[in-house]
C-alpha cells in the first residue's frame, strides 16, 4: 500500500510538471498557447488515471505555482481563475471515471462532461474574481475564452487524452493505480 501511495505521488509530481513544462512548446505565440490549453492536458490525464483527490490537487496548485516560477499566467484574475477551472477538471475526471461504467463511450462521456463542467467553474470564478477587481466579465468573453478561442485545445484534449486514457486501460495500467 505504501508503495502504491509512492508510485501516486511520484506520478502527480510528473503531472504538475508537464503541466509547467508543455505550456513552453506553445509560449512563442501567446495566443496559439491559450487555444491548445497545455495546462489542461496533464490535470484531465492525472484525473483519469490517479483518481479525483490527485486530478483536483494537481489542478489547483498547476496554474499558481506556474504564475509564481513563470510570472504566465498572471496570478490575478487569470491564474486564480484556472485554479478553480482545472481543480474542476480534476477533480470531475477522477470522480465519474470511479463512478461511470469502463468502457471507450464512457471514457469519452466522461471527457466531455468534465470539460463542461470545468469550463462553467472558470465562468463562474471569472466572474467573481473580475467583478472583486473591477473588471467587467461578459457573457462573450465567458464564450470566447471557454468555446471559440479553446476550439483546437478542445479537439486536442478529444484526441490525445481518450487515447491515452483507453491505451492504459487496454493494458491494465490504470487497474493497477486505483
């Protein structure tokens, strides 16, 4: 059991740090950064496949440690904000993978729903945290920054993490986590 709880650690550390590391393959180009999401790719993969305790702590320490070693993204309204959104994903994949039936459709449903529910909790702390420092927040830029500037993220997460996540189920890998 110690060993589990090793290898769990070992494996969420990685996680934060593709977290911090992947958003530098698109830096060059902010705007390109912001619509692949890289932050979001290591917190959905950590759900699946440690859990929700581990998705939701990776997701809520990922964008403040990096605002604080990188200064990207900015801690206030920003980072905070992604706190919230990918501490959702998290913990929204680690949760209805445990409790949804296995399967690739499921695997898939799960994706979607976390994607959507993590994206209403960023909609929703912006909101909040926009309004504290008296900045407007609109319905547009909730659908810009949530669907039409995250379109390639989105279809990037569809791709790559089912993938991954059924390549892991297929040999067992994930059974031997949880």
């Amino acid at each position: 059991m110690k060993q589990l709880e090793i290898r769990r650690m070992i494996l969420a550390a990685f996680f934060i740090a593709l977290g911090l590391v992947l958003p530098f393959l698109t830096g060059q180009i902010p705007t390109f950064g912001r619509m692949l999401l890289p932050m979001h790719i290591p917190v959905l993969l950590c759900g699946f496949i440690l859990g929700w305790p581990y998705g939701m702590a990776v997701g809520l320490v990922l964008p403040l440690f990096r605002s604080y070693l990188f200064g990207m993204p900015p801690v206030f309204p920003t980072a905070a904000a992604m706190t919230f959104e990918l501490g959702a994903y998290g913990f929204l994949t680690g949760y209805l993978y445990q409790r949804l039936p296995k399967g690739n459709a499921s695997v898939y449903i799960n994706l979607i729903l976390a994607m959507l529910g993590g994206r209403i909790v960023w909609g929703a702390a912006s909101l909040i945290l926009y309004d504290l420092s008296n900045q407007p927040f609109s319905w547009q830029m909730f659908m810009a920054g949530a669907v039409v500037n995250a379109i390639p993220g989105i279809i990037l997460q569809l791709i790559a993490i089912p993938a991954i996540v059924i390549a892991l189920e297929k040999n067992g890998y994930l059974k031997r986590l949880r």
